[in-house]
C-alpha cells in the first residue's frame, strides 16, 4: 500500500448541505482557491445537477483550479453523470464521484429498488461515467449498514467497470472506531481486485466519532483517501474535520507512518473564511482552529510552556497559520498594500472595479476602527460579495435609540429592488427594534431559529459579526452581516437572510 494519505475536502458540497451553509459561486470559488493554497488532493466543488446555480459553481471552480483534482458528485444515472463530465470539461484534472444507496434500509425505503437493480445501477454507472471522465469514484451510500456479502458485490463490480477509488461511507454516523476499521479490511480482503482501487473513508459525526472512525479506517482498513471539510462543517452533527485528521496525522506519524501533501500553514486561514463565509463560529475550544487551541489557563501549564513549548504544546501555533494572525493594515495603508493583503489571504476578486469597491470600504472601516486584521477583510470582501450576488434588499442607513426605562426605537434606510425604504419601530433592544422596522416592512413571515454574534478580533474596537437564521416554508438560510456596530451588523445579517430567502435556487438533497 501507498504510504501516501490523499485528503479530499468535500466543504464545498457535503458542509454546504448544512442548514443554511449554501454559497455562492463567487463564494464556492474563494474557498477552492484557499484550498489548493492548503494544498488538498481533490476538491469537491459541489453537485453539478442539483442546481443550474451549482453547475455554475463546479465549472468556475474546474475552470480555476490548477493543482487539485476538482470532483462534483453526481447520482447513478446517465443524466446526472452527463451534467458533471459537462461542469469538469475545463478542469486539469477532473473526477466524478457517483453514489448510490446499498444498505436494505436506503434500498427498500429511499430508492425501493431491489439488491440485483441496484448492482446494476451501480454497474452502468461506472461504466458510463469512465468514457467520459478517466477519474471515477463510487460510493456506496450507507456502506456500513449494508449486508457485507452485497456489498463486496457491488464493489468488485464497480472496480471491475473501471473505478478508481471506492469509498465506504458512515453516512449516518453510526460507526465506532474498531469496528469501522475492521469493516474496512474486511471488505478490502474479501473483495478479489480490491488492490485496483484506492479506498476512501467518509464519516459523519452524530455520535462524535467522525475523526476516530476514519484514522482507525485508515489504520486497521487500509483506507488511503479520508473524506473531510473544513471546521468539520456538514449536515446534522457535521463531517470529519479536516484540521483534525492533518494534523493527527503529522503530529502522530510515528504512529500513522503516512505522508501528507497539506501545507499546514494555511489551515486557520481556510478554517476563517469559511465560517465567516458560511456564518457557522467555530467553538473555543475546537481543535487546531479554535481561539482556545493554544491558550493556556493554569498556572502550572503556564509555567511548563515558558520553560518548555513541549511541556503541554504537541503542535506548534505557527504551523497551522496562527502565527499570520496580526495587525497588518490602517488607514494610512494604500491600495497597492491593500491588494497585495487579498492575494496573501487567498482572495481573488473578479476585476479592478471589484478591488477598487472593497478598498473603498476598507477606508471606510479604517476611519472607523484604528486596526484592521485579517478577519476584518475577510469580513469585508464577504460583505462585497453578498451586496453583488443578492441585490433585493441592501443596507443603507440606521438610527436607533435606547435609554435605560425607554422602549428601544430604530429607523432603518435599505433598497428594495433598488427603490429607497424607510420602516420604523420599537423593540425590546435596540436590535430586536432594527430587525422589526426590517420586517414590518418586508413582511417575510419567516421564523428566525438562530441569531448568534460573534467578535471578529480580540478587543472593544471589533467589528461584530452577526449570524442570522431564518426559517420559512421548510427552508433554512443563514445571513451573515458585519460591522463595528452590532446593531447595524445585525440589520445587515437579517437582509442578507431575506435576500437568501428570496433566492429561486433549490437544491436536491444528496448524501454520500
């Protein structure tokens, strides 16, 4: 076997599935740039047939990217794998990755098809996609929780119509470590041409075992591809983080005796784009990207790390790109700077107009905050990104008041369709009266399920970023809104929500 472990980042496609995680292309596109800086084997960049909005994205995203194998994950059918090979057309090197369900569960409830018709289905498939695109990976959906003798079926099967990569996953997070790993050897010595194949493992968290389950696939199975997102990002309890498997396996290669491609000094880089992107905050106390990751609170610990980083440190902060987190631009910064600042942040904006329109922005924030960090234009260009993808409803002005035994009041500017809006009313707080003069107007009738606020840096000077969810008709979308004052972020979160709401783009549902 490979001494090689390919990291497949699937943030993109599998994290977008979260409730309210979806992106746009400009966005997709941002995030698969830092991810070929981060060096990962294969992108995911999305599933070209759910959406015309995600065929778009793939087809930016393969037309870009240079280094990684860009993948879009496509059904068992002949539409589907069609749409994909079309979206991967301009890439380097590309990869479809077909999927169908093989436990009698999924079979019998979800396709209502037989164990033979899904052999087939699955068989087709393969052969179908493998004169379209060379790079074929198969799936077998709900792979732990099928009978092991179908299974080797299907898979020996697919191998034999040209897969190249099989993958095994814990769809619903049901797998513990020992048996997982053991089920992965299993099949890798039952089936005949499994040496044909690399195998992949794919892990879902529900019972918080998403990271143990694929090194101990790995480890024990044989497993040579790990299937990851950024921040663990992804339906229900999310996916395997991918900045937990890297460096579990760097730090511990004693053990693994793997080598890794990554670059690990862009990790927190990726790991802060794609929350502020997607509006999820990472924990504290999250591993390698979390604030708290190398703080010290003891006394005692305290002590040890000044003598010896060792003492309690296994990974040095530096080597995952915590080191890069410093103040590096202020009012008095010029354009040249500003651009140069985007580049080493991984953004590439469209045009000149785009640059020009955020340095605009950026002066404005510096006349208002004396220090701007990395996250302010992160947090900046996302804003820009949301003002041109979504142009219903936009902020313009706010004016609020709040007096300790007074009802709160706020009088709120924005567009609408490019007409001027002004909507008034009180509230319990000065926020809850902002987003009231938003909906009393709007009238959207959506349920806000999530309103959470989030300090970008460290200090009383920071900007405030807010995320908003709301629910309406059994849509779920997050809006994300930024700014030095928490209440107009908040407005800006609520009408980013709204235009995502407003948004025709649906999605068809896939798990892998």
């Amino acid at each position: 076997m490979s001494d090689k472990l390919i990291i497949f980042d699937t943030t993109l496609r599998d994290g977008e599935q979260s409730p309210g995680a979806s992106m746009t292309k400009d966005e997709k596109l941002r995030i698969a740039r830092q991810l070929e800086r981060l060096k990962v084997d294969v992108i995911e960049a999305g599933f070209a047939a759910s959406s015309v909005g995600d065929f778009e994205a793939v087809q930016s995203i393969a037309n870009s990217i240079k280094e990684s194998v860009v993948c879009t994950l496509s059904r068992a059918n002949d539409k589907d794998i069609s749409r994909a090979a079309e979206a991967l057309k301009g890439a380097q090197r590309a990869r479809i990755h077909t999927f169908i369900a093989t436990s009698a569960l999924h079979m019998e409830k979800k396709l209502r098809m037989s164990p033979d018709q899904v052999l087939e289905q699955a068989r087709l498939s393969v052969r179908f996609g493998k004169n379209l695109v060379g790079d074929i990976e198969f799936s077998a959906e709900d792979a732990y929780r099928s009978e092991e003798d179908f299974l080797c079926r299907v898979i020996e099967a697919v191998i034999k119509e040209g897969a190249t990569t099989i993958n095994v996953p814990d769809t619903v997070g049901y797998a513990v470590p020992e048996l997982y790993g053991n089920f992965i050897k299993t099949l890798r010595e039952r089936v005949p041409n499994s040496d044909k194949a690399i195998w992949s493992v794919h892990c879902h968290n529900d019972l918080g075992m998403a990271v143990a389950n694929s090194l101990a696939g790995v480890k024990i199975g044989g497993a040579r591809q790990i299937e990851c997102t950024i921040n663990g990002l992804g339906e229900r309890a999310g996916n395997c983080s991918l900045e937990e498997i890297v460096m579990a396996v760097k730090t511990r290669r004693d053990y693994f005796g793997l080598e890794l491609g990554i670059d690990t000094k862009h990790i927190v880089a990726a790991s802060k784009m794609v929350s502020q992107t997607t509006g999820f905050v990472v924990q504290p106390n999250k591993a390698v990207v979390g604030a708290n990751a190398f703080a010290h609170a003891s006394g005692i610990h305290q002590d040890g790390v000044l003598k010896a980083r060792d003492t309690y440190e296994i990974m040095r902060a530096e080597d995952v790109g915590w080191s890069a987190n410093k103040i590096v631009l202020g009012k008095l910064s010029g354009r040249n700077a500003f651009k140069q600042r985007l580049q080493d942040l991984g953004v590439q904006l469209e045009s000149e107009a785009d640059v020009n329109s955020a340095f605009t922005r950026f002066k404005e924030l510096a006349d208002r905050k004396s220090e701007i960090f990395d996250e302010d234009i992160l947090a900046l260009v996302s804003d820009e990104s949301v003002l041109q993808d979504n142009e219903q409803f936009t902020f313009i002005s706010l004016s609020q008041r709040s007096e300790t035994g007074e009802k709160p009041f706020a009088s709120i500017v924005f567009t609408e369709n490019g007409q001027e809006v002004k909507s008034e009313s009180s509230g319990n707080g000065p926020v809850d009266a902002s987003l009231k003069a938003i909906e009393s107007h709007v009238k959207s009738g959506a349920e806000m399920v999530l309103y959470s606020v989030n300090a970008i840096s460290g200090s009383t000077e920071s900007q405030g970023e807010v995320t908003v969810r709301l629910q309406n008709s059994g849509r779920v979308v997050n809006g994300v809104g930024s700014d030095p004052d928490i209440v107009v972020a908040s407005s800006k979160a609520y009408l980013n929500a709204l235009n995502k709401l407003q948004s025709k783009s649906d999605r068809v549902a896939a798990q892998g």
